[in-house]
C-alpha cells in the first residue's frame, strides 16, 4: 500500500521513524512518502520535504515567514495529489497539518492522526473540526481517550506513549556502551531548546548550582544553540560542565536534573531521575497564556498521573531559594525520593498499555486501511 505521512519537527521525525518500521513489517510492498527528517529516511521513507524548512515558532515568526508556509501547503497538497496514497498520516503538527486534513477530506483521502494535537490544554475548538476531517485518531496519553469520549462523543483509540520504547532501547544499548562518567554525582540542566527561554531558567538554575559544590552539574545544550550562547553563563561556575546530543546518557548518570516543562519532563520521569519542572517566561505572555490554558498542571507527568509528582515552580516561584530547597529533596530525602520512583514505575505502566506504541498505531493504520 501507499503511505503519505507528514511529520513536521524532530519529535514526529523521531515517532515517525519508528512508526515506518512497524509499518514495513505489516506491509512488506509498502511505498512511502513523507515530510519529516533524518530518521525517517533511514527507515526507509521517501523524504520529500525536511521538517528545517517547516519549523516557524511564535506569532511574529509566522507571519514573517506566512508566505513560505502557504508556499509549502500548496506544493504539499499538490504532491499528495500526485501521489495518491491509500492513507495520509498526520503526525502532531496541528497548525499544518490540520488544514491539510481538510483539503484531503474534501478530494476523499483517507486520514489517521497519530498524536493528538493538546486541545484539552488550549484552542479546545478545533476539535468540531478534528472530527469532521479525521477518519481515525490515535492518541499517546492515557486521559486523552476519555476526554475525546466524554466531552465530544468521539471514539479515540489509546495506543500508548512512543517514548517508553525509545528509552528502553536507548537504555538497553547503554548498558552495554557505558554512560557519562563523572568524578562526583551529577545533576542535570535541562533549560530548554529556545535562546529567551534558556536565558529566563539557566541562570537561576546555575545559581543553584553554585550552592552544590558537592555535585557535578551538567547543562544539555540545545541542538539549534551554538557554544559561545552558553560560554559566558557557564564560565563563572567550577562545578558546571555540558553535553551536546547526549542529553539521554546524561539522564542515565544523574542522580537528580533541573527541567524545562514539555516533552523533556516526561523523558526525565522515564529514566526514572527524581526531577523540578521549571518555567519562568515574559511575564506578559505568562498573563495570556494563563488565561487561555485549562490545565491544572505544566508538566506532563502530573497531567497524566492527575497529581502533583514532581514539583511545579512556576514563573514568581521559580526561585534560587525554591529551587534549591527542592534539589536538597531530591538529592537527600529518601522517602521523597522513593514516593517519585513509585509513582514514576506507575506513569511509565499507563504508558505502556498495549505494547509498544509504535507497533500498535501501526497495526491500526494498517487495518484500518485493509478493512475500511
């Protein structure tokens, strides 16, 4: 069969990779194409477009670049139609892939969705539409499916979360290879991918550092940020160090890390290191964004878990103070250390249910397409 599967940044190339593997032990002849990157071209998909070129963040970021972005949904849709697959897959993306969805709706396509785009967090009515133009969706997140049927009729299939398989192997491979090694006990930096956000949550948590003589603190740079960003901030400290592309062997060292909210979170909890979720942005865009947002929590281990797990400091929060006191938890206090191991073994077994995530959106895609 044909498959057409955009994925439009390095989360979904990754997912997407994964999904393409399954897909070809399903379907031997399967011919794919596909926007997305590196990964998922080394699994064997045609790359048409590389998610470098789709990446635009940020209101002022979009409307700079609108002409390139309306650029790139004509020649998608035109390539789609050239191809004429048997199913489209959209991976998250939502704001390019959603109107994607419903032009191909329209020339009758059929359409799975794997990874939900957040609407219980916010733009909550897009989902009128999501239900109009998407044949199947598969989402990652346990509440997911009960939030789809009770608050929009709308039957969701649960497949689990990719990212258990992706740090199991990453894990087991490790084992053998070896991990970062370090004189002294490590702790983790992790202040995210974006230059204002790091410039936010960095020096606090370097701070923090500062008072932890004792420990090695390890900073996971970003992959789009170049090394003289980070030199000033770091060069004050002794006991600070850095990684590039490894922040998952850092991880596997820490005893302990200092995480930006997002993806990050729920990568640190399946490696099993007790964390603080840190965010601190414009305090203006704060303002907004917690008025549109109806989330109780910013981290996904506690949305999942629906409770505090791990602490939450948040914009004001987020200080040198709380921060260190919560790293002095994590590092000393063995009941509260223990209390989060437990609730991390319960959160990765929600997130196993049915397998491998991977195999078992495959199997769906597949079917679907076989029987419908």
């Amino acid at each position: 069969m044909k498959y057409y599967i955009i994925a439009g940044e390095a989360s979904g190339d990754l997912h997407g990779s994964n999904l393409i593997k399954e897909l070809k032990k399903l379907d031997a002849g399967a011919t794919i194409h596909c926007w997305g990157g590196d990964l998922m071209q080394a699994a064997g998909a045609t790359l048409i477009k590389h998610y470098r070129e789709l990446a635009f963040m940020g209101f002022a970021e979009v409307v700079m670049n609108l002409r390139t972005i309306l650029n790139n949904l004509k020649f998608c849709k035109a390539d789609i139609a050239a191809f004429q697959p048997d199913v489209l897959v959209l991976i998250d993306y939502p704001g390019f892939n959603l109107r994607i969805a419903e032009w191909a709706k329209g020339k009758g396509f059929k359409i799975v969705f794997y990874i939900s785009p957040q609407v219980w967090a916010w733009k909550e009515g897009r989902v009128k539409k999501m239900k109009q133009y998407i044949d199947q969706m598969l989402v990652i997140l346990p509440f997911e499916k009960d939030y789809y049927k009770n608050r929009w009729n709308w039957e969701v299939i649960y497949v689990g979360h990719p990212l258990v398989e992706v740090v199991d192997s990453f894990i087991k491979k490790q084992q053998s290879a070896g991990s970062i090694q370090k004189r002294k006990p490590v702790v983790a930096l992790l202040p995210g991918s974006r230059k204002q956000e790091i410039l936010k949550k960095l020096p606090i948590m370097l701070e923090v550092a500062g008072r932890f003589p004792e420990y090695e603190f390890v900073v996971a740079k970003a992959p789009g940020q170049e090394d003289s960003f980070y030199e000033p901030l770091l060069q004050p400290y002794s006991n600070v160090s850095s990684v590039r592309n490894e922040t998952y062997k850092l991880l596997l060292a820490s005893a302990a890390a200092l995480v930006t909210s997002g993806t990050a979170t729920l990568e640190t909890a399946l490696f099993g290191v007790p964390e603080v979720v840190c965010y601190k942005g414009n305090n203006i865009s704060y303002q907004i964004a917690k008025r549109l947002i109806k989330i109780r929590y910013i981290s996904l281990v506690n949305l999942i878990m629906d409770k505090l797990v791990v602490t939450e400091l948040i914009q004001n929060e987020l200080t040198v103070q709380n921060l260190s006191a919560e790293l002095t938890l994590l590092l000393e206090n063995e009941e509260r250390i223990n209390a989060i191991k437990k609730d991390y073994a319960a959160l990765k077994q929600l997130l196993s249910q049915g397998g491998n995530a991977s195999a078992k959106a495959a199997e769906c895609i597949y079917y679907f397409v076989k029987t419908k």
